[in-house]
C-alpha cells in the first residue's frame, strides 16, 4: 500500500499528517520541487518579507516531524509525468515510483507580466520562499518600488515594504483594490489606509511597458505616465498548476476538476488545494480557492477518503490578510450579494455582512474578530437574518442569526 503526495505544502503536508493521524499504515512519499523545509506561505508577503519572522518559524513542521511520522520527504524533485496505466510517477532524476493512490497538491504558479520589457532584471514575482529572499536582497538597493497589481499580494508587498521605510507606488488596473472579491466600503478603506502610510495608489492604469537597459528603471503606463523605478513587483494573479494532470487525461477547467471526496476523474488519484476545482454544496457552484484553509480542509478530505471514510466537503471558505497594523478577515463568498450591512465599532474596526435575499452569504471584517468568528459560526447555513442586530454594535451578533 503506498500513497504518493506531489507537491509539499499547505495541502500536501496536512495530507500527510492527516493519513498517519487517521493510521494509514502503508508508504508515504511527499515529492516537493523546492528545496526548502516545507513552509507556510502567507508571511512570505508580510512578516517575512518585513524579515521580522525567524527562517524556524517558517516551516509548516519542524524537520524532525517527517521523520517520525514515517514520511518520506523528497526535496529538490520535480514529478514530470503521471502514468494511470502504470500506476507510476517519473521524477527529474530519472526516478519512477509506484503509488497505490496519488494526491496532486502543486498549488498555482505566478501569472507573469508580458508587456515590453518584463524579462528586465529588477522585476519580481512573489510566490515561493526564493521570491521573498530574491526580493529581500534586491531592497537592499532599492528605494523606488513599483507594486503592480491590487490584489491581496499587492496589498501586502506594498505595506511591507512600506513599513521598509520604501517609496512605494502601487499600480491598479481596476477601480479600487480587491475589485473582483469585495466591497466598496472595504476597498475604499483600504484605498484610504495605503494612501495615509504614504503608499502612491494609483487607480485605472493599465502597465503598457517596463522601461530599462539591462535594469528596470521606470514602469509606463497606458496614460502616457512614467513611474521611477528601482524594482518592479508584480502581484497579477496565479494560474492552477494542473499540466501533470492534464497530461495523463484527467479533466480539468481551471483546475484539476474533483469530487465532493477530492477525486478525480480517476478515482485513486486526488488534487486538493490551489489546483483544484470543486463544486460547492452551499455556493451550489464550481469552485477554485485559493487559501490555506480550503488547502488544509480538502487535504483532511482525501486522506480520509484513502483511509476508508468519504466525508463530503463542504466547509466554509475562509482568509485573512495583515497589512500595516490591519487585520482583514473573510468568511463565505461575497459574489451575487443584493445587500450589505455595515456594523462599525470605531473607525478603523468595520464588519461588512452581505447578505443575497436576507441571508448571509459572506462577511468581511476589519479588526473585528469577534464579529468574524461569531460569523464564520453560522455562514455555513447561510442563516436568515435581523439586519438591525447585525448593523447594531451594541447587540450581541449571535442574537442576529436567531
Ligand atoms: P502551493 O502552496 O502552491 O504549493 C504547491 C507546491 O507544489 C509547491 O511547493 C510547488 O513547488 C509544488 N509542485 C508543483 N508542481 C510540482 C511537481 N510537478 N513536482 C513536485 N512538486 C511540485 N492564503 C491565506 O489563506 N491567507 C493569507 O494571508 C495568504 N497569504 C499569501 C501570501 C503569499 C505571498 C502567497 C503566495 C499566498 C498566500 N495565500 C494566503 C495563499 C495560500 O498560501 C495558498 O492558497 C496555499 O499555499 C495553497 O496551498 P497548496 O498546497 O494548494 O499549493
């Protein structure tokens, strides 16, 4: 009996965990491209990135943990081919191991810039432990850094290397930061945040070059304006690390698709995390997320499905970001709201409730987190609400959902 992992982070590590922690007595092979510890990835664009987290407090387990588990950790190897027929994977070095069951956990890969000069030195990517070193090193020299892109990544680089003491300018394609995932009253506070700590936001500029010789120097945009720049990070969205299994014919439609047990269309091979596609019981749609909750949740799925016991998954999607001395907190989906309600506690503490015919559906949080896990409680049954309790600071949340 053996089960090979490939990929070893958030989904893969917890999937290893989880199959010795449910008694799985047979093989287990975790294959990681990287050659690092497996590590978390949120503080590479906040703590780490700030280079206020030690290197120890990085990894997901301590070295030691592989080990006694009986897992067999394989670093530095890349998987290059699934055989179904086989049952075998090949490996860069020339390796070829058999698995009884296979989870893919390759996660997402950077979506890079492809205007004029994007292969500048001095442009950077965020996504691994190398990105955040490589950009560590590069800020010693740098005093000017262009952010592209108003997601959460963006987001977080660009208060990093605020905190950094860095002149930052941030450039947005949208209207507001977090367009496609929030609401107003969220993007304008962060629009507002970002600006007060000196960050130059810059709305509804689209990147048409990145002007150098040899060496970024500035960064253009459609309008004509030139934005001086020492180093260019842009944060413009992943892609589902899904090759292999398109390789070996499994289905996939921006991500790897998968059953309500993170099967896939062969049922002894699995994907879970960043690279899967699922269909949501509650959202009643198809899904891809990318968070460490729904990584470390549908990696409990699949190896409790290797182990015998098919429990649907179904949980709550979840995230956070840190940015400046902000912690934003999310619970649910926001997408096809009809309403929100705002309950503020102070200036900088807000939950947004979005509500779609008067039930929950999501929740957004700033330096709120009694409101988000009072939420995160209920969201799951998307509950009916009273929206003069949840708007009312001074009323217990719990009674809104009753
Ligand atoms: P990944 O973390 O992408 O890992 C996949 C692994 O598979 C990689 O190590 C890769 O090298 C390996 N791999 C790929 N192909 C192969 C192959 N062929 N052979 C061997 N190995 C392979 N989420 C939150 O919830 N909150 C946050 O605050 C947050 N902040 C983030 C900050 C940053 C900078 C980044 C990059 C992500 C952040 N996320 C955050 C998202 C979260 O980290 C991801 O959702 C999570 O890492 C997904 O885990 P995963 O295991 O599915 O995939």
């Amino acid at each position: 009996m053996s089960c090979i992992i490939i990929g070893a982070s958030h989904a893969g590590v917890q999937a290893a965990a989880n199959l010795r922690r449910q008694g799985y007595a047979g093989k287990v092979t975790l294959i990681s491209a990287d050659n690092v510890l497996p590590y978390q990835r949120p503080p590479l664009s906040k703590a780490f990135l700030q280079n206020v987290l030690p290197e120890q407090k990085l990894w997901l387990r301590p070295d030691t943990f592989y080990q006694q588990k009986d897992i067999d950790l394989m670093l530095g190897k890349r998987v290059t081919n699934i055989d179904r027929d086989q049952r075998t994977v090949s490996l860069d070095d020339m390796q070829c191991l058999s698995y009884d069951k296979l989870i893919i956990a390759t996660g997402a890969s950077i979506r890079r810039l492809t205007v004029p000069g994007s292969d500048l030195s001095g442009v950077h990517y965020l996504r691994d432990y190398q990105d955040t070193i490589g950009i560590r090193d590069s800020l010693k020299h740098a005093n000017n850094v262009v952010v592209i892109g108003g997601g959460y990544i963006g987001l977080e680089v660009a208060a990093s290397l605020q905190k950094l003491g860095k002149n930052v300018t941030l450039l947005l394609k949208h209207d507001r930061p977090l367009s496609h995932i929030t609401s107003n009253v969220v993007s304008d506070y962060l629009t507002q945040r970002h600006t007060t700590h000196g960050v130059n936001i810059q709305l509804n500029v689209v990147v048409t070059e990145i002007i150098g010789v040899d060496k970024v120097l500035a960064v253009e945009t459609q309008n004509g304006q030139r934005y001086q720049a020492d180093m260019v990070i842009a944060g413009i969205g992943v892609v589902p690390e899904q090759q292999l299994a398109e390789q070996c014919g499994l289905e996939v439609n921006n991500g790897i698709r998968v059953n309500e047990y993170m099967q896939t269309s062969d049922h002894n091979i699995f994907a879970i995390g960043d690279c899967s596609s699922f269909y949501h019981p509650v959202y009643q749609k198809q899904l891809r997320i990318e968070s460490v909750q729904n990584a470390t949740d549908q990696a409990k799925t699949a190896s409790t499905a290797i182990c015998g016991q098919f429990v649907p998954y179904s949980a709550t999607a979840w995230f956070w970001s840190d940015q400046y001395d902000d912690k934003l907190q999310t619970a649910g989906l926001s997408e096809g709201y009809d309403e929100i309600v705002i309950r503020q506690e102070t200036e900088k503490s807000l939950a947004v409730f979005y509500l779609a015919q008067n039930q929950l559906i999501a929740v957004d949080t700033i330096n709120q987190p009694k409101s988000f896990m009072i939420s995160r409680k209920y969201i799951h049954n998307l509950p009916k609400v009273n929206k003069i309790i949840l708007a009312d600071k001074n009323q217990d949340l719990n009674s809104a959902f009753t």
